[in-house]
C-alpha cells in the first residue's frame, strides 16, 4: 500500500506542481498605440509599443517609450471596479433549512456561525473599463484609459483607448 502511495505522489506531484506554475503566472501582452506629439513639436506621428504585465485579474504594471531615445513612462493600471453588491444569503437556509451547501458548489457556509446578521456575501462586478497613471524618467507624465473587449478575459483579449500626456501629445490605443 505504501509503495502504491509513493507512486502517485511521485507521479502526482510534478502534474500538481505544473498547474500551480501556470495559474500564478501573470499575463503580458503588448498594445500598439500611435502617438500624435504636442503642437508644438515638430515630430511626425508615429507608433509605438505599450508594454503590460498583470499582477491580478484587475492590476498590472504598463510601460512605453516615446521615439527613439524618448521619455520612458513607467506605471500601474487599474480595471475598474463598477459596482460592489451586497447579496444576503440567509433566505436560502431559512427556505431549505440545510446545515451545508457542499453539493451546490457553496460550501463552507454554516448559517450556525452567523445568526445574529445572516449570511451574505460581496459580488464584483466590472464594466471593461481600465486606467493607467504613469511616469515618465524625464518629469513627464501620463493617464490612460482603456476599454477591454471581453471584461471576462481581461487585457489579453484587447481592447481600445487612448492617453493623454502631461506635454499636450495624445496616444489613440489598440490592443
């Protein structure tokens, strides 16, 4: 029996392992955006790549460089969130009158624990919209906004939008 039980772990743990690697992986992709300088710059338009890598479904870390030894803008974006809701559970179990909800998917719910106030949980909920405040290494700064095309999927499935920078230059976003 112990020899059968070495044998899974051994082949169980690098396939355990494997999924942990690949869930905790953050998520990078690259936005093209085309940059219109301030009026009074006499630099042509032009493209450039912005840089994004997640920390979590909803933040990350952005980055660009405008032209060829250019301001670098370095900074954070943000999905926000566009309500917060309240859902009282209790009504469940005064219906069903069920000690566990193991069988529905929700377990770990013990009304026994909170009689005085019920149960209830916090759902998020989040429109696609995203913004970004970065810094540039010269002084210069700038925000984004963004909308996603799939707020479920997140920034890899693209999306659209635009930055304004602290000099009058615009970026007009595809991703």
């Amino acid at each position: 029996m112990l020899r059968v039980r070495t044998l899974i772990l051994f082949f169980l743990a690098p396939i355990v392992l494997g999924v942990l690697a690949c869930a905790s992986k953050p998520q990078t992709g690259i936005m093209v955006a085309q940059w219109t300088p301030p009026a009074k710059a006499s630099a042509p338009a032009q493209k450039i790549m912005i840089a994004w890598a997640s920390n979590s479904h909803t933040t990350g870390d952005v980055t660009f460089t405008l032209g060829p030894g250019g301001q670098r803008y370095v900074g954070t974006y943000v999905l926000v969130e566009d309500s917060v809701r309240h859902v009282a559970m209790q009504p469940l179990y005064d219906v069903w009158q069920a000690g566990s909800f193991d069988e529905y998917g929700i377990g770990g719910m013990d009304p026994w624990f909170e009689p005085a106030w019920g149960m209830s949980t916090w759902v998020d909920h989040y429109n696609g919209r995203v913004v970004a405040a970065l810094n540039g290494n010269r002084g210069g700064s700038a925000r984004c906004k963004f909308r996603l095309t799939n707020t479920e999927a997140g920034m890899p499935a693209g999306g659209t939008g635009q930055c304004q920078l602290s000099d009058g230059g615009q970026l007009e976003v595809d991703f």
